[in-house]
C-alpha cells in the first residue's frame, strides 16, 4: 500500500505556514503554479462545504437511489471506463510502472461489474443516519439524546487501484457526506471519468451537486496542499510510510490514519502444531501485499523445535523468502540471517521475519516495541496466555487461534470500508459507514434554565 | 477561557520540521535551551508510554483506590497548597493579572475540598474500561468483539485554574490513560504541588510511576514542543483563539479541541415570549465567561417588536451591553450598533450581539456562517421549525427551549469533564471519561483461517 505517486514536493518551501502552498520552489521543479492550485482547492473545497449542509439531511431513500444510479451508471459506461483505463495503463507501460502496480491499475469489464456491484451493497446497508444511540431525562425535565449525523466533507488519498473511487464515493453518500478523491496520478484518466460518471449519476438521482469530487491537479502538491484544507472535517491517507511522513508534516485537518501493518503471529509453547502452521501459513501468503498480512513470526522456545522446521518448510515451499534470529536459523538453517530493520519493515511481499523468544512477555515486549497497532494473533492453547494477549496487546485487532487476514470491514460485517484505522481517536479497525458519521446531542424543552 | 500564558513563541524558528523546538530566536527571547527542553520532554513521554502499558490493565479496583488516596493526599496537604497558592498570587499581583484571572487561580480550603470531592466523584462513576460494547459470530465461528480500553497516553494544556489539574488527572486515572499535564504558568507553585502529590498518593496506591506528570518547564516553547510529541495519543487543548492558532500550526499529534463557543439563542415566530426571556437571560447572565454563554441573540422579525424591548431591557438592567443591527436599534434605542465582527466574536462578558431575521433560514444561514458549533438554542412552539432546527444546525449540542448552559458533563450525568468538544472526529461536547478511550477488536478462534 504504498503510495509512491502522491508524495509531497517536500523542502522548506511548503512548511506549515505558508500559505503559497506548494512553493517557489516546487513550482519550478514540476510546473505548478500555487495560487492556481489553491484556488482549484479551495473551489473544490467551497463546494463541498455547500454539498455537506444539503446531503446531510436528505433521507435515506435519494441517498440509496443515488447509489443505485451510480452503479448503473458505471455499467452503462463500462467501455469507455475501460478505454480510459487503458489511457493509464499506455501511460504507467511507458513509464516504466511494475508489473504488481499495472496488475492493480487494470479494469477489465468483470471489475467495473463488481465495482457496481459494490454500491448497490453499500446501499443495501442498514442506513447509518438520524439513529439515536441513547436518550435520557435530566432532572430539570430536558430530554436529551445523541443523533447519529455525517461528519460533513471528507478527504481521501490513495493509490493505484480505481476501486477504490467507487467504493470512497459510495461509502461518503451512504453516510451522508461529501467526499474529495485524490487518487493515483497513474490512475488520473480513470479515475477522472469514474469520477465524474459518479458525481453525473448521483446529481440526476437528487444529491446536491459538489457532492462527489476529485481533486484532478496533476501537481504532486495537490496532496499535500489537500492536508491543510479547512473545508476537510476529516482527510483519510490511505497509504504507506511515505504518505504517512507526508502527513506528519503537512496535515493541520483532522485524520483517520490507515493501512499500515507490520502484523505478528505468536506461537506459544503448546500450541496445536497443525492449526499454527495453517495460521501463520495464511496470514503470510493468502494475500502477501495488503495490511493485514503477518510480517513476522514469533515463537516461544518451548515448541520452536517442533514447530518452526515444519512451518517454516510449508512457507518456504510457497517461495516464502525466511528471515531469521540465530535461534530460527539453527532450526531451519535454509533461513538468511534477519538484521534489527526486519523488525521493523513491513515487507508486504512473500518476506517472513522469524524470532525465537523464551516467553509471552518477551512476545509481548517485541510486539509493543515492533508492532503498528493493526492487527496481531496468538496461536495457544493456554486460557491465560490468549486472555493475556487479548488484553495486553495494543492493536485495531487481536486474534486467539485465527489469522490476522480477518481484519476487513467486508468479512466483520461492515461492509465496504475506506481502509483500516490503526489509530485510537475515533475509530479503530476497519473505517465502514458507521465510522464515517459523528454524533450531536439533542435536547428537548419546555423553557429550562440552568440554576446550578 | 483565554489562554494567553501558554501562546507559541511564534515565528518561523518554530515551524513545523524545526527538530531543535522552541529555536535560536526563541531561545534567546526568553532564556529557553531546546536542546534541555526536548530533553525534558521526551524523558516525560518515555516515562508516560511505559506507565500507560502497565495502567491499561490494572483493575478498576486499583483505579479507584489510588483516586481515593489522592483525594486524601489534597485533604492532608491543604496548608501546603494553599501557601503554594499564595505565592503565585502575590506572583501573579506583581505582574498585574487581572482580578477575575486571580479570582480564577485562588484556591482556599473549600476549593481544596471541592477538588478532593470531585476525585471521589470520579471513582464513583463506572469503570469505563473492560466494557464488551458487541460480540458476534462470523460464518467462519469466529467470535469478535469490541472491548474498551484506554487512549494510553493523554496531553493536556490549560489555563488558571488549578481544579483542573486534580480534575484531568483523576479522570485519566479512571480510564486507565497516562497524563501530561501543562498548566499555565501564572499557577506553576500551585500546580507543581499539585501534581506531585497526586503523583505520589496515586503511586502509593499501586499505579505505575509516570502515570501523572507535569510539564514543569516556565519556558513557552515547552506548550508548542507538547503539541509534536509521539509520546502522546491524544491532545486535549482547553482555550481560545490564541491556543487554537498554536494547535493548527504546531500539533502534529491526534487533537481533540475544546472551548470555542459562539453560541446562538434564535427566537422563533410565535416562541413564549416569558420563557424566552428567561432562557436568553440564562444562557447570557448567569456565567457570562464560560463557553456556553450565548453571544448572539436571534429573533425572527415578526415577533421582535414584542419580545425585543422586554427581552433587553431585563438584560441591561443586569448590566448587559446590547449591540444590535439596524433593525434591533429601532425597537431598542439603547443599543450600540453592531459591527460585522460582532457576530464571529466569543466576548465571554456581559456583551450581546442582537440580529433581526427575517426567517427560520436566515437563522439557520447565520449560525452556520457564524457558529464554533458548540451549542445552539431554539425558543419556538412550532414543531416544524423545532425539528428542522435539531436536524440542519451542525453543533455539539443543539436544543429547543432550553438555555446553551446545559451543555456541561456534570448536567449531562457523565460526572467530571476534561472541557467540552467541537470537534466532530471522536468526540463531540463534554469529555468524560468514556471520551477518554478507545476500543479494539478481539477475536476468539479455533484455528480459522480466511479463504476468500
């Protein structure tokens, strides 16, 4: 999940503070003129402030119909959504993009179907609006409860796949807000009409327009300068440590941070053998590239001699490149020798780190020290040893005798998802519809004053 | 809830991506070593991740018997706290503050009590940790669920008054979060004390050390190097402009704003006339310097001629200054007139904005232009305009026939308060202790696997 297109010009020049945006500087080295670029953004910006104040009271039903119109409005314009795509892919070929990077731009008829597909699911999802989570009587007699309302203007960043387009915009609809997509530059012609076939489809269907939106720059600065627009109530980066860098130093709007995932298995003494190895075997190979594949292997001491030479074969014979602690290599000794950064890197590719620890704790401390907070799993047969994980391990998920490859909105029941929050504020975990609303208090008088 | 004492050195020697902190020119200004200041901070931070993993699994057991232990610390230590007091105020008379900030920051044995009491209360509300808020089943048999756990690490900055320091930290320690506390400096004695006892009371008891800690630097640049800790999950700045501004150009940690309010009293066509005065003269007169105070009065055209004269004439015999449109001065001749920049302005003093509308939406259209959105009031007997007002304002809290005061964690039953929301990620209005976590998915499996 990285995000490799969408890295900020960097340099002084667009330090926080400085309103030119993207600078003197940047704008030599890429052509972007910056009081163009603020303008676009904060037209963009305007519009969706407008949106968001229309959107958030319409019912349900013109947001479900919009969803629906959306999704035939993909469908009736499959070819063309496909000639634009391959545009892209022409473009990324001559440039020199992997063959990984070109495989996830590609949309083939079947893909615009299931990209359709998706927002009739998502407009078949329990309407997350106008719910009341609780409601109560003070004793002056005022009735007070907490109204379930979108969150306003929500940005997203993210990469190659265009996807993600139709989901980000479905998902902001459902929920009632108006969304800024910042896709790819490799994805900018797909993307573009994706784009605008949805915002199209949903204005026909009754959503005000500036509802759905892409920032369409093809200035790098674009993103960076989308970081610090007031109009966002929330920016999700989805991306890798390059974006999340960028929005260390450049974001001053809120965020819901996503997708990395440096994830840990931890065998304990006495697991089932056959149960951890199908685990570990999964969590590393069923999807290697996404966040919530397992980077590294952890074993206790105990089992290790069992264990590791049987696991570890299963994985190698899956082309499962192994990285391991001294401990590791004396067992399997076909292992490389992993350095101190293995700990650290979330490789998201057919790369295992192995460690052998003599305890829990020592387990525990290497996921504290090692861990991004997204998902980690325990294999064991101890009560104590799965209550002591589940409760000590601070991450969106955690997983007694099961793979981490579980953390995702589809399988938990959310639904589609705009990325995987792996902070604390907010929302933690899989980011569905729910988590794209906030609440306000509501209160019903009768002339009440405040006397205390 | 001006925070004047805690403003940024400002300048671009403190720009985001300056590692060095507060920088040359702030260092000369003002005597501060950034090298001993990042020193200090990060020795504070280290201290308080490692408490914060140890007290996010101490029982609430443990929680509240060290609550009470502080308490009684207060309790013991009245003399000592006061004669700390005393030195800041002859301090504080020395340089001039003004008499409601002295009045702000005196303590006396009822306060102290008070303080000590309000830890009590704290203890007695429900453990908000270890709470299962849904458990289901997937088709695969895996069972999750969403247990609420500590935010881990919690930042504070705040103003004068020293309740607050006993306040944050007791509700830290309720939700199992590890405290930075920085105060302002006009009560650094009274704080320094403070602090350390609770730290010690709470240590004695069995919470980790590190668990409650100051920011005991005088140097301002210590507030602007707090708002880019890593150390920290969350920032809670209670204050006003100044701190704002401070926030959105130095926080690059997750922030939860508080404190702004420009909060609106719209009064309907056809409103009871007596009971609308009676809810603009609470929501003005009686604690004109808190941000739930209503600055800006609303009155629908048609029923201005009648409720207008009454209305501020009850309020300029209480002392309020009355500043009105064109409209307002011809029913009300004492008014001053009021400039554009009245209705952005938060007085926090027995000043009153007045606006004649013509419409339910010309009041909706001013408090969306105008509001922080913290709290907002409609005095109507119309159920219509009632309803439209609850669903289309975007505020905290929103009410009908009932004064902006309530807005408050102790009215609403959620006990203490770390300041009150207007944000709409995470939390929105007054943040109690629930506010103060977050939570994460475990799963319990048997060796289930993901295969789509």
């Amino acid at each position: 999940m990285t995000n490799e297109t969408n890295i900020p010009c960097g340099g002084g020049a667009s330090a926080r503070g400085d309103s030119s945006g993207c600078g003197v500087a940047g704008a030599e080295a890429t052509g972007c003129d910056p009081v163009a670029l603020d303008a676009e953004l904060s037209a963009l910006g305007k519009a969706a402030r407008k949106a968001a104040r229309r959107l958030g009271v319409l019912s349900g039903a013109v947001r479900n119909g919009a969803l629906a119109a959306m999704a035939e409005a993909l469908r009736r314009n499959t070819a063309d959504i496909c000639a634009a795509n391959a545009r892209d892919l022409a473009h990324g070929r001559s440039r020199g993009l992997s063959a990984p990077l070109l495989e996830r731009l590609a949309l083939t008829s079947a893909r615009v179907e299931s990209m359709a597909r998706g927002l009739e699911d998502i407009a078949a999802l329990r309407d997350p609006l106008g719910e009341v989570t609780g409601m109560w009587t003070t004793r002056e007699g005022l009735r007070i409860g907490r109204l379930r309302v979108p969150l306003g203007v929500v940005g997203i960043i993210y990469e190659s796949r265009p996807n993600v387009t139709a989901d980000a915009a479905g998902l902001c609809i459902k929920s009632g807000n108006a969304v800024l997509l910042r896709g790819g530059r490799e994805a900018l012609a797909t993307n573009t009409l994706l784009a605008d076939l949805l915002a199209r489809a949903a204005e026909a269907a009754g959503v005000p327009e500036g509802s759905v939106q892409m920032v369409a720059s093809p200035h790098r600065e674009a993103t960076t300068r989308l970081m610090s627009l007031d109009a966002l109530d929330v920016l999700i980066p989805r991306g890798g440590k390059s974006l999340k860098a960028a929005v260390r130093a450049f974001a001053t709007v809120p965020i819901l941070m996503t997708g990395m995932g440096n994830c840990h298995i931890y065998v304990d003494a006495g697991a089932d053998i056959d149960r951890a190895v199908a685990v570990a075997d999964n969590a590393k190979t069923s999807r290697p590239a996404v966040c919530n594949a397992a980077e590294t292997l952890l074993v206790h001491a105990d089992i290790a001699p069992d264990f590791l030479p049987r696991c570890l074969a299963v994985l190698a014979a899956k082309g499962v490149e192994i990285r391991g602690d001294a401990r590791t290599r004396a067992l399997f000794p076909a292992a490389l020798p992993a350095s101190e950064a293995d700990w650290d890197t979330e490789y998201l590719d057919l790369i295992l780190a192995v460690r052998v620890v003599d305890s829990l704790d020592e387990a525990l401390d290497h996921i504290a020290r090692h861990g991004t907070g997204h998902s980690e799993a325990i294999c064991t047969e101890s009560y104590g040893a799965a209550e002591r994980f589940l409760r000590e391990v601070d991450a969106a998920a955690v997983y007694v005798n099961a793979s981490t490859r579980f953390t995702d909105g589809g399988v938990y029941g959310f639904g589609a998802e705009m990325g995987i929050s792996t902070q604390k504020l907010h929302a933690r975990g899989p980011l569905g519809v729910e988590q794209l609303t906030s609440t306000k208090f509501i209160a019903y008088g009768t002339g009440q004053i405040r006397t205390s």
